[in-house]
C-alpha cells in the first residue's frame, strides 16, 4: 500500500518522464566557496503544473543533491522535501549535469571499462558509469569477485550488475 505522497509523486513522476525528456545542460551550476559543492538552478522547469519559477538544488561534492527549494511565479518560495529534490534532480538529469560540469573542470578520471583494467581505488567509491548506447548510471560500484567481468554498482539501495565489456566508461571524481 501506498502513501498518499508516495502516491502523488508516483503520478507526478510518471507525467514528468512522459511528457519531457531534458537535456543536463539547462541547468546553471555556480561552485560554492569549497571548490567542489555547487548551487545547481533549473529556470521555467518544465513540471505538470508550469506554477514553478526556478528549481534551486544544493549539491555535494560526490553530485549527490542534498537540499533545494522552488521559486513560484507567484514570487513565492517553499523548501522542498528530500523526496522532492531527489524527484527534480533525478528528473531534470541534475546529476548528469554536475559530473559534466565536473569534467570540464578536469575533475573526472575515466576508465575505458572494455580495454582498461579498473583499479581497485574505484571500487567503494561513488561513481559514473556510462553504458554504451550513453545512458548514465550513478552509485557506488563493488566488485564480484567470483566473476571478475562483472561489478556491481549500488544507488538508492538498488543494486545492479554490470557486464564490463557492455559499459563504455567508468568515471570517478578526483
């Protein structure tokens, strides 16, 4: 059984991924004072209601979106709940967002997964992998060490396999 916010954003979700497909680069990234965290802002996101103004997201520096609040039209401005910012961040590609912003800083070690060996300070580590039709995947990998080929990568208590020669890349934030 559902709750009723569980619910609502199941809805909200499902009217989001159907209706837009955004891209990572609409949103603004401004570094804060430590280099690394960042102030991630989405304007006129495009969400079912169209009453937001501006999504605003506090990121730390793994890319891990940590607190947030929306600007109504209206002039208004309400704290979003951790659900929220984790729905808009995942939604609007914010994550995506942060790790290319990241790289064109020079921030990102890649590892071609299907040629490089993967080193062992990767694993236990939070991670990009970009599979190789380009989707991207974020967590944190783990070996298997009975099937050397394969890893596992950890991301909101979900855990998925990965076959090395079907990832494209593996990222790490230095």
């Amino acid at each position: 059984m559902q709750t009723k916010t569980g619910s609502a954003l199941a809805i909200i979700s499902a009217c989001v991924s159907l209706l837009f497909a955004q891209q990572p680069d609409a949103w603004k990234i401004v570094p804060n004072a430590d280099g690394k965290s960042v102030a991630m802002t989405y304007a006129n996101p495009p969400t079912t209601l169209g009453i937001e103004a501006e999504l605003n997201v506090s990121v730390d520096p793994s890319g891990v979106a940590m607190s947030g609040n929306t600007k109504f039209k209206s002039g208004l401005t309400r704290n979003m709940s951790p659900e929220e910012v984790a729905f808009y961040y995942s939604s609007f590609k914010g994550e995506a967002a942060y790790w290319n912003f990241r790289q064109t800083q020079g921030s990102v070690s890649t590892v071609m997964s299907g040629i490089d060996p993967l080193p062992n300070s990767f694993y236990g580590q939070y991670i990009r992998v970009v599979s190789k039709d380009g989707i991207s995947y974020f967590g944190t990998i783990s070996a298997l060490p009975t099937s050397p080929e394969w890893f596992a990568l950890t991301s909101k208590g979900n855990r998925i396999l990965f076959y090395r020669y079907a990832v494209k890349e593996i990222q790490i934030l230095k």
